[in-house]
C-alpha cells in the first residue's frame, strides 16, 4: 500500500501529541500521518465509507505515504485537553456533540464491514462483540475523549481518532459520549468545571438533541454501567502489557474506574427516570 498517496513537495513535519496512546503522529501541512496497525485499513475503509455517505466532519483518508504512513487530512480547530475549561461545559456543547454523533451513525448506519475487518482495543483485551442491544448494529466511534473532539467556534464540529471505531450499539456509543461529556463520573475525577453539573439534566438534553428512542433511554444506564465495568476490566488488563497503560492505571485509572462504577449505581436512577419523563 505505501506511496498511494503522492506528496507534492517534502514538507515540514510537527509532532502531534494526544494522551500519548499512538507514538509518531505528525502534521504535514493539510495531512496527518500516523503508523500503520492492523486495523488501519479498515478505519480508511470506513472513513471513505462515511464520507461517500454525506458525512465530513471526520479526517479523509488519503491513502499510504512513501514511508509506509497513514495519511489522513488535517482537521482545522480546537481540540480541548484535561482539564476541561468551562466553556467547553456548556449545555450547547453537548447538545452539538449529540447532534454530530447522531449525524455520524446515521451516516455509518449504512456500511457492512469487509469480511477481513480488523478492529482496534485496548491492549491485552480479549475481544468481544457483545453489545447492549444484542446484535452489533452501527460502526460507532468508541473513544470520544475530549482529544478526539474538534471544536470550531467553540462548539464540536468534527471526530478524529477512529483507533477504536468497531461494530455496537447506538446506545453504547452514546454512552461513551456521555462517560465524557456528562460526564458520568464522581466529582471528584471530573474537571473542576464539571464538578458541579446536573447531569441527569445534561444527559436529557443530548438524549433529546440525539432523538433517542424511549427503548434507547430505557437501557442507557445500564449500557453505560456495563461500559463503565468493562473500561475498568480492560483498563487493568493493558495495564499490565503496555507501559503507557500502566501509567494510566498507576495515575488515576485505578481510583477513577471504581468510583464510576459506585456513582452510575448511586445516580444512575435519577439518569433513568429523568430520560424516561
Ligand atoms: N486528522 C487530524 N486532524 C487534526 N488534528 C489531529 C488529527 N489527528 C490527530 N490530531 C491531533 O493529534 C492529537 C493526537 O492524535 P490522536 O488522537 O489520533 O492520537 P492518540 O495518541 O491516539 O490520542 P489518544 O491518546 O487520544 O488516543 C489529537 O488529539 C489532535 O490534537
Ligand atoms: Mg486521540
């Protein structure tokens, strides 16, 4: 595959830094380049498949360079880092999320993997396609942290970092939206600005901006609390076969995971009862 995609002229080559998952990411000038893995031809396959679909605001695939790279185009705008500043915690924010995320599921609604797709994980995980609602209905994204948000005029205009996109539910994927952007976390590992929140009120208005189903409101809370288990089980098993991952489990991950899971219990109820209204 390498050197499907012609550079016109050598660039300079700035290094992109996320959470530090996916080493020698690069920007040069209008196109990013990242290594191959084993999933990268699949998530080319469905970026190609969500832009033939309608869908843009997601990088294009470009193809392979002459080193061998992932390229893929530059997404212009802000991508928000912890700790999340207050203006990215207003309600507006979430309800433009909601609606890009219902935009891109409508959008991959549409696509039947190839029968050799290879999907991404955390490491050391063993796979699994059980979803919420039984069946794997829709590619969903799977990793919307705030580093794989791009926002322009202060509100989410596009999803970059498909690392994770795989067959689920549409109410799995919402939930991981959620963990984030309610989010669906104890107070005491949110961003500051986040700490006081409503969230049954936060998870209503992306529920209704989305136009979630009165099905899809009914299982949410428990989706997101098998979602919040699996994170916390998947989390120490990389732990223990990725450094980066230990790092992650050793910071935070070890305490934060379990709070989740005792404060979905706790307040997932008023969640339920405040979407089901
Ligand atoms: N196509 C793109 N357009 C714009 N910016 C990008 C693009 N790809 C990556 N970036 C920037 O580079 C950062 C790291 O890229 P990416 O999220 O793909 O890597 P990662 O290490 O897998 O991150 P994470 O730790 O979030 O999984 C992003 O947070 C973003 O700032
Ligand atoms: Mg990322």
């Amino acid at each position: 595959m390498a050197g499907t995609y012609e550079d016109r002229g050598a660039g300079v080559e700035e290094a992109l830094a996320g959470d530090g998952v996916t080493q020698g990411i690069v920007r040069v000038a209008g196109t990013v380049r990242r290594p191959v893995r084993p999933f990268t031809a699949t998530v080319q396959a469905y970026l190609a498949h969500l832009r033939a679909a309608g869908f843009a605001d997601a990088p294009q695939p470009l193809g392979y360079d002459d080193q061998g790279r992932e390229v893929l185009s530059f997404v212009p705008g802000d991508v928000p880092r912890e700790p999340l500043t207050e203006d990215t915690a207003r309600e507006e924010v979430l309800v433009e999320l909601a609606r890009l995320v219902r935009r891109l599921h409508d959008a991959a609604q549409g696509w039947t993997p190839p029968g050799d797709a290879v999907w991404g994980g955390t490491p050391g995980r063993r796979n699994t396609n059980a979803t919420s609602d039984g069946e794997p209905q829709v590619v969903g994204h799977r990793d919307y942290c705030p580093g794989n948000v791009v926002f322009r005029g202060g509100l989410p205009a596009a999803l970059i970092d498909f690392d994770l996109a795989k067959p689920t539910s549409r109410v799995d994927d919402l939930a991981n939206a959620l963990y984030y952007w309610a989010p669906l976390l104890d107070p005491l590992d949110r961003s500051p600005a986040y700490a006081d929140l409503d969230v049954p009120r936060r998870v209503a208005l992306f529920a209704d901006a989305y136009g979630m189903t009165g099905r899809q409101r009914e299982v949410l809370v428990p989706a997101a609390a098998r979602m919040i288990g699996r994170f916390h089980v998947n989390m120490r098993a990389a732990a223990e076969v990725d450094p980066v991952f230990r790092r992650f489990w050793d910071e935070g991950a070890k305490d934060r995971l379990p709070r989740a899971e005792a404060w979905i219990h706790e307040h997932g109820p008023a969640i339920t009862a405040r979407l089901v209204a």
